[in-house]
C-alpha cells in the first residue's frame, strides 16, 4: 500500500465511531425517520433530479448517510469506501434502515476491480472526496470504467479555491496559502480534531493531501470520454470551512462578509458518450 494511503486510513478508520455518534451525521435520525436524506443530498436534490429506478455507484461513501439518502430517492445503490470500519458502519446502517445500498471495501481508484461490475446509470461523489487522490484523470478513468454509455457522473465538491486558501489564520484576511493547483508531492497536515461535532481525542491527525484545479478536472473528465453537462459554482459549503468567517445559512455555511467574492463548492455533472 502506497504510504499516503496508509497515513489516510489511519486517520479515517480512528474517526469513524466518532462521526457515527456525532449529531453532525444525524445516524439515529436515520433509522427513526425512514424519509430522512442527509443534509448533503437535500442541497443536491435540484440537480440530481429523478433517480428512481436507476443504479448508482458511490465512490469514497464514507459511513454511507448520502448513498442511503440516495436509495431513498428511489436509486439501487453500491458504496465504495477503503476504510473496513466505515464500511462496516455503513452496511449496518443500510441493514437497520432496510436501504436498498450494498457497500464494498476498496480504494477509490480500484472501484472496478472491486465491484465486478460496470453499467452504473449514475456515479455520485461529494464534498471532501477528491483531497484524497493525487491524480484526478486517474479518477476520472475509474469514473468511465464504472458508467455506461450515457450514464452520468454527479459531483458536488468544495471549490479548489477555497481549497487553498488558509483556514487557520487569526485575522480576517482571505490567504491564499495552498496549492490550487495538482502538485505531484502531497500536502502534508497534522491536525487534531475533525469536521463534525465530537468531544473525542484523536491519536492519527497527520494527512497527505492533493488539491485539484476546476480546468485539471474538467479536462480530466473529457479526456476520460465524458461530455461536461453542467457546471455551478456555489457561495456555501456544509461545514464551517474557515472558522470564525462564516455564517450558518440553513444547512450550509458561507463568508459572513462578502460571500460572492470566494467560490465555496460546485456542481459539476458529465454523461459518459456513446
């Protein structure tokens, strides 16, 4: 296993039971409400449209609260994840909540391989899924490899730009401080604590890290044989991005002072061409 993957999994495993229990992924309110969809795919439901019926294909899931939300909305749906307990946690879910989702373990760039199977109506993918990759037209081969021929891929993600700026300053200053764009070597952070609400002491905070330009993955995605359908930029992100900056709008975060001048997230959606 490649040492960025490993210092990842690390991270990632350690923080499952704490994202399970923490009211940021609203797990109990799952099984006790069997129309609830995370907050995640709420924002996504316009441009999702209707799923019904349709087989989609969630890489890097997670704990699986946005590929059940997904099922809910009608779509049969697998999960792809290379942490073993988050998978675990999330075909437990499924199993408590009757959801039409099966989960794999697996590497984000070895999906193909691992669900034996390609002609998925649909791929999702959501915020804080790319970071993970160093090289997105791998990604976006693997994204080809698992569509059909006019399938779709939908992707919201936090915006490159946001991505680089600075989120530990002081003062009120937007810092362009990281990479916007693809660097062969990682971004290394040591960081404690993580994105939802928990009282809980981590031991593994050190992450290898890759940021991603909004034309590197567009032209990844193309030369992957995929047609750009749409693409939105958005004023809000769901979690508190730059900390002490932002302010709660619903169920997202954005800049209390000037919104419009940074980019926080975007859709962007591409069908696979015959």
């Amino acid at each position: 296993m490649d040492d960025y993957k490993a210092v990842n999994m690390a991270n990632w495993d350690e923080r499952v039971p704490a994202h399970v229990a923490s009211p940021g992924y609203e797990v109990e309110r799952f099984i006790a409400d069997p129309a609830f969809i995370s907050r995640v795919v709420r924002f996504d439901r316009p441009r999702l449209g209707d799923i019904a019926g349709l087989r989609g294909v969630h890489l890097q899931c997670h704990i699986g609260t946005d590929t059940i939300s997904l099922a809910r909305l009608g779509a049969s749906m697998t999960g792809v994840d290379f942490s073993v307990p988050a998978v675990e946690q999330a075909r437990a879910l499924a199993g408590r909540t009757g959801a039409d989702a099966t989960f794999v373990v697996s590497d984000a760039y070895a999906a193909r391989d691992a669900i034996g199977d390609a002609g998925f109506d649909f791929a999702y993918t959501g915020i804080g899924a790319l970071c993970w990759l160093p090289s997105v037209a791998r990604w976006a081969g693997v994204v080809a490899s698992l569509l059909r021929p006019g399938g779709r891929l939908f992707i919201r993600e936090g915006h490159p730009m946001l991505w680089a700026l600075d989120d530990n300053r002081d003062d009120d200053l937007l810092v362009v401080r990281y990479p916007y764009f693809e660097r062969p070597e990682p971004m290394v952070f040591d960081q404690g604590g993580t994105y939802v609400p928990t009282d809980v002491e981590f031991t593994h905070n050190v992450t290898h890290e890759w940021n991603h330009g909004i034309g590197e993955i567009v032209t990844a995605l193309l030369d992957a044989g995929l047609e750009i359908t749409g693409l939105t930029e958005h004023d809000s992100v769901p979690w508190e991005a730059l900390p002490g900056l932002m302010e709660r709008i619903a169920d997202e975060w954005r800049l209390a002072d000037g919104p419009w001048r940074l980019p926080h997230s975007y859709t962007l959606q591409a069908i696979k061409r015959a």
